[in-house]
C-alpha cells in the first residue's frame, strides 16, 4: 500500500523505458519533437502542429472572400476600380479561421515531459476510478504499463532539483485546454480537441537536461500497474 499526498499523476510507458524511469530518469521532448511527429504515429494525440503556438479564432464576420478572374487587358485593381472589378466576383464565406503565429526560437528551447492527472474527488468513485475517465485515456495509453506519481512528491523533487542546480527553468501545471490562448501562451494551453486526455505537464529549459534528454529526480516513490482498474484509492 502506498499512501498519496495530493492529486495522483500517471505516465504512460513503454516496457523498454521502465526501469530507466522508475530510477527517478525523467524524459523531456522539445516542442519541436511534436510538432513534426509524422500523422501516423502510434501514440495517438501526441502530434501537435500548433504545440507552443499562439493561436486565435479569427471573427468572420470582419472578413469575406471574393474570387473574379479579371478580363483581358483590363486595368489592375485599384482604388478608383474596385466597384466595378468586385460586381462580378464571387462570394465565398468563410465557415473557420484561425490565426496561428509560431516561435521557433522557443520550439527548440522548451520541452515537456506529460502525465495525465487523476483528480480523487473528481475522477474517482468508491476508491476507483470512473469508467468514463478510463474511456477518456484509453487512446493514449496504447496497453502501455502505467507509473504513478504523487503530485505533491514529483513537484517536491522538481523544487529541490532546481535549488540543486542553481535553475528556475521548470514549471508543472494542469494544461488549459482552450479555443484561443492569444496573451496567455506559456506551453500549458492546448486546443479542446486534446481534452480527454487529462495532461499535467512539466515544461523544462533543454539546456538543463543530460545527454540523454533527461533529469534525474532521486528517491521518487513510484508505483506500476498494468491498468487504470487496478488502482484503488482508500480514504485514511
């Protein structure tokens, strides 16, 4: 029995990576990583095209979209023509449109390493956690072996990693999942599509990690199950 202090975070992983990560070895991924992750990767929800990216619906009801093509020999649009190059074109509203600005800088800068976090007084029930929940996480966890982290103990490690390394590059959170994150963009906002998968994330400066794309968190009490059913929570 393991007793828990704060929420419960999961990590999704591959057999080949588990003794690595239970030795206290956390993986980062930069920005970039999963920008250009191929479609038809296994890991599903992981690629993410607009990862880091500002994005901001665009109102259409400022914009319209005219097509005309012009006729020979007639004089390029200007002020004076535009009423008579625009009583023959045609109309096509726009239905979606989203701004998107990107920062390349950043995409190589910045990684983060992702669990999905299990709230107690909302994602479980009777000490279980609820079936939908599990349906939610079912896309991402691809039969993977599954850690658990207290929350409370991974960000007191994180904390005392920090101060050990005379570094304030890391920050963990809850991700927002929102339509736009204009004025708020800080790697913890994603687009609603991406909801059910319940991430907290650690979003970290590379040039703190190791060789191998890692730090080292010591003494971290982490258990392992093979499925969501198999965790019990029991109120002391």
């Amino acid at each position: 029995m393991k007793f828990l202090n704060g929420r419960l975070l999961v990590k999704f992983v591959d057999e080949r990576f588990i003794r690595s990560t239970m030795d206290g070895n956390i993986h980062f991924s930069s920005y970039e990583y999963f920008k250009k992750l191929e479609e038809g990767v296994n890991d599903k929800g992981k690629r993410d095209k607009n990862e880091n990216a500002e994005y901001d619906p665009i109102d259409l009801n400022r914009y319209a979209f005219f097509i005309r093509f012009p006729k020979k020999g007639e004089p390029p649009l200007s002020a004076k023509n535009q009423k008579e190059h625009f009583k023959d074109a045609k109309y096509f509203p726009l239905l979606k449109a989203t701004e998107i600005i990107n920062f390349l800088d950043e995409d190589k800068k910045y990684g983060i390493s992702s669990f999905v976090v299990i709230d107690p007084d909302k994602d479980m029930e009777n000490g279980k956690i609820k079936a939908s929940f599990i349906k939610d996480v079912s896309e991402i966890s691809n039969n993977r072996k599954i850690l658990l982290f207290s929350e409370y103990d991974l960000i007191k490690s994180l904390i005392k990693f920090e101060q050990d390394n005379n570094s304030y590059d890391i920050a963990c959170q809850n991700v927002e999942y929102t339509k736009s994150n204009k004025g708020i963009r800080n790697g913890f906002q994603k687009d609603p599509k991406y909801s059910r998968q319940h991430e907290w994330r650690i979003r970290i400066n590379m040039n703190i990690l190791n060789d191998n794309g890692y730090i080292y968190l010591p003494r971290l009490d982490i258990g392992i199950v093979n499925k969501l059913e198999g965790i019990t929570i029991i109120d002391k």
